[in-house]
C-alpha cells in the first residue's frame, strides 16, 4: 500500500476552489475574500494549504446568493446564516441595493472617476458579477437616463465602467489558465455599457475576454468576427437592420458557427442559428458557459 499517495488523495465528497466556482458562478477572487473577510465559508486544507470544499459549502453558497440578492449587505449575511433567520424579518426588498445604486449616482454626478471606480471595484468584490448588473449598474444606467443634461452624467457612467472593464479583464488573462476566448463587439447606437458588464459575467466565468470599445458596423463587424477565428465573437446591435446587412450577417452566420449575434436587430431580421441568436445578453452567457471547455484555475 502507497500510504504516501492515500495521504495525498482528495476525499471523494471534496473538491477544489475551482470546481465550487464553477458549480457556483461565482469567482475566486469572492469565494477568497467572503472567506477572509466575512468568515462566510470554512475550507478544509490539503496538507499542500489547497482549499477543499463540500456539498454543505455549496448549499451555503446558494443561501448566500439569495440573501445578498435580497438587498441584505454581505457584512449581515453571517449572522442570518447562523441563526437561520429569515431575510424578511430583517431587510426590506432590495434595501441595501438602492443605497449603493444611491451612492453611485451621486458620484457620476461629481464626475468623480475615483469614486466611481472605487465604488464599482468594491462591489465586484465582494458580490458575484450577476448580481451587480442586475441589482447596481442596470437601476444605475435606468436612472441616469432620466437626467436631462444631454447625456453627459450617463456617457460618463458608461465610459467609467469600460473602462473598469477593460482594466479588470486585462489583469485576468493568464497565459494558459483560460479555455475560451470571446470577442465582444458593438454595433452602432448600441449601448457598450451592457456589453462591458457582459465582459465581467465572462470574465467571473473563467473566459478570457476582449473587449472593443469602438461601435462598428454590420459590415466592420463581419470582417472582424473573421480575424478572430480561434475565439467566440460576440456582436450586438440594437434597432433594426438595413436589407443589405440582414442578408450579409445571414451568410456569415450560416459559414461562422462561433459567431454569436444579441440585440432586437438579428431578432427582427429573423435570424436563426441554434444557441447563437439572442434577444438578450443574458441568454448568450448562458449558451456560452454551456459550450466552455472547463479551465484551469489556481487550486488553493
């Protein structure tokens, strides 16, 4: 008997950080920090110091997920989970998100690039990045557009978070531990603010992405979905589509199949290629999470 090996062998009902990331959408940068900073998970340790979790820490996961969704504040989350209270009795709706989507309009209105940056990173931390789409910057970009001041509080919004985009998928692409690779491009008029929130739900989701801040024609979009032939492109336009580009985008789809198209346009022009049309991007990181080649990822 190899007493060595069967001391080194992972217990069957174990697995490592990036199994529970995997099965959990959330990334390893939060998994770590509601760990150490919150004490909300309790790892059991290889003898290497390699994090190994359990079904139970699963099952913690997705309670955590629906409370902070909730609007509980993830500091209050370990006190619920202990005396397994029911949120209800303890937050309103959604409380705590409008206090941030709150606190976030008010620094987009001091065209504060600091504090909106900081307030950004600071919730992408600390929540997965589904969450703080749908519950900070979607209500956030909502109300700006409310604002009369010729769009400059929403254009500037929108270019702070590409920006944080950009900077937060930059850092993240090591050489060999991401599978798949996915383009985003942005038609004309198209809204790249859901396009840069897309890149961080991917980029939580172990894709290695780029992101192309330009917005491109249906034309410019084709030749680029062509270069990019080792990758999944992303194209999303919104409005309507003239007869010459319908026709086009319908060839190239029929010939690319890791060409994805979002938006009302490709839906109007009743486009259809199985798993690679859609109306919304939401439904596109689901097709694309469902075809991703599992990563590698730090094991501890």
């Amino acid at each position: 008997m190899n007493t060595a090996a069967n001391h080194n062998q992972e217990p069957e009902s174990q697995f490592p950080i990036r199994q529970l990331s995997a099965r959990t959408q959330v990334n390893t940068v939060t998994l770590r920090a509601w760990e150490r900073r919150y004490g909300l998970l309790k790892p059991q340790r290889t003898p290497k110091g390699h994090r190994l979790y359990s079904e139970d820490d699963v099952a913690t996961i997705e309670r955590i997920l629906t409370l902070v969704a909730r609007g509980v504040p993830i500091g209050k989350v370990k006190s619920l989970l202990q005396n397994n209270l029911a949120v209800d009795a303890q937050v309103s709706e959604a409380g705590n998100w409008q206090h941030a989507v709150a606190e976030l309009i008010a620094a987009v209105e001091l065209f504060s690039a600091t504090k909106v940056e900081h307030l950004i990173h600071k919730s992408f931390t600390n929540y997965p990045a589904p969450i703080c789409s749908e519950r900070l910057l979607k209500p956030l970009f909502s109300e700006l557009s409310l604002i009369d001041d010729h769009g400059a509080a929403l254009g500037f919004a929108e270019s702070e978070l590409v920006r944080y985009a950009l900077i937060r998928t930059s850092a993240k692409v090591p050489k060999k531990k991401f599978a798949d690779t996915v383009v985003l491009i942005a038609g004309n008029q198209t809204p790249t603010w859901r396009l840069a929130l897309m890149a961080l739900e991917l980029t939580d989701a172990k894709f290695a992405v780029h992101l192309l801040t330009p917005s491109f024609s249906v034309a410019a979009a084709i030749e680029l979905a062509g270069k990019f032939e080792h990758a999944h492109t992303v194209f999303y336009q919104d409005g309507m589509w003239k007869d010459l580009d319908q026709e086009s985008m319908a060839n190239i789809l029929l010939k690319n199949d890791r060409l994805f198209l979002c938006g009302t346009a490709p839906v109007l022009a009743d486009l259809y290629a199985e798993g690679r049309v859609f109306e919304n991007l939401k439904s596109c990181i689901d097709s694309l999470v469902k075809r991703q080649t599992v990563p590698q990822d730090d094991p501890r």
